[in-house]
C-alpha cells in the first residue's frame, strides 16, 4: 500500500520541479539576475574596495571571508580526525 | 615496474634506486618554489593560499614516496606541522576578531587603522594566504604520513 504512495508523490514532486527548471535563466545566460547587477559590481568594486586584482581571490577572501573561514575550519577538522584515528602510537 | 622496485614506504633499508633519487633531488627545490609563487601571488595571479599549500605538500609527497615515510620526520616534523595547521586557522579567526577591537564587523579588514583603507584589506588578505598556504601544505602532508603509517 506505501509503495504506490511514494511513488505518486514521487512522480507529482518531481514533475512540479521538472516544470520549474523551465523558468530558470539558461546557464551563463548574460540576461539572468546574476549577471546583470551582481557581477558587474563585483568587477567595477574589486580594485576600489579590496585593492587586489584577482577577483576570484576577492571574493573568497574579501566578500566571502565568512565562508572561507569555515573551509579552513574544516580541513582542520579533517586533519584532527585522521591524527585522532590513525596518529596513535 | 623498475620504478617503484626502489620505493620501500616502511623502511629504507637498503632498497634504493639512484636515478629516482637524483631526479627526486634535482625536482623538488623548482616545485616548492613554483608553489611559494602560486601562495605569494594569490591576489595577482590564478591561485592562492590552498593551491599553492597543495603544491608545496606535493613535494613532500614525493620525497615520503622515495626516501621513505620515516624520513620525512626529518625534514617536516610531526610537531611543526601539527602547530602550522592550527596556526593557520588560528591567526584566521584572530584577524577577524581585531576587526572587531577596531570596532569593526567580523572579518571587515577596513577596520584595521594601521595603512590605508585599501592598502590594510591588501595586506590582510596576503596574510591570510600565507596562513592559508602553510596549514594546507601542513595538513596534506599529515593526512599522507599518517594514512600510509604501518599496519593501516
């Protein structure tokens, strides 16, 4: 009885998101949100506001510096992990 | 297959292939500089503090497959990589909070009242590629040497 139930939600999610990819930009599409306000911002503000020129650096670095942090966190974590398994004598 | 007949990753006892050894020698010094640049020039150039780390812990990656997994205690010790990996998230974090001494948000580099507005975010961010760059060379390494210990 649950297996024709899961997959009749299954079909109905899924043909709803199916639909909705209709409406998304196409990918790279100069005409999307993204490209038409936010990345112009970031390339006309990199020099002025983070004084660097490499704009991939900027944004990890400057902008993002929040989210950069955590993956440094987390490659600390994974070194911990492995010295905490594997590292004893 | 004669390649890897010199490479004993337990021991070096005895097993030893000279041209390995030599090219080994003579490749490394151009790698870590190669490195060092890709670490120092992360906010001209493609790169920055975890590329140029990786590089730089290739070496050692390297040197552990040739020379043996014993003696990379010698040239990259076990103690100073362990503290260059918390020093880079260490001195991370510890530049996000003397923002806020200066009374600024957490991680807003422009706080910073030493230089210039531009010229501190300028420093700020090489610094924390250097940081970056150490404690991925550091922990890449480590995550080698103990994966590839006896008996695992």
């Amino acid at each position: 009885m649950r297996k024709p139930i899961i997959i009749m939600l299954i079909a109905v999610i899924g043909s709803i998101m199916a639909f909705s990819v209709l409406d998304l930009p196409a990918a790279a599409s100069p005409s999307s949100p993204a490209s038409t306000y936010l990345s112009p911002e970031y390339i006309e503000l990199v020099y002025e506001e983070a004084g660097i020129h490499n704009i991939v650096t900027a944004v990890l670095l400057y902008w993002r510096s929040y989210d950069t942090l955590g993956e440094a966190t987390v490659i600390f974590a994974a070194g911990v992990a492995v010295i905490a398994i594997l590292g004893g004598d | 297959m004669l390649y890897w007949e010199g490479i004993n990753l337990k021991s070096n006892d005895g097993t030893r292939d000279v041209i390995v050894e030599t090219i080994v020698r003579l490749i490394i010094p151009p790698i870590q500089l190669f490195g060092l640049y890709v670490v120092m020039h992360g906010h001209l150039s493609p790169g920055g503090g975890f590329q140029g780390g990786v590089i730089v812990a290739s070496t050692f990656l390297l040197f552990a497959l040739v020379f043996g997994l014993k003696n990379i205690e010698k040239r990259f010790k076990e103690l100073h990589r362990t503290l260059l990996d918390s020093f880079g998230v260490a001195f991370y974090a510890i530049m996000g909070l003397v923002c806020i001494i200066f009374s600024g948000n957490y991680l807003d580099y422009q706080a910073i009242p030493f230089l210039s507005m531009e010229q501190m975010v300028k420093a700020s961010i090489i610094l924390i590629l250097i940081a970056l760059g150490l404690k991925v060379a550091a922990i890449v390494t480590s995550i080698f040497v103990y994966s590839g210990k006896e008996g695992v």
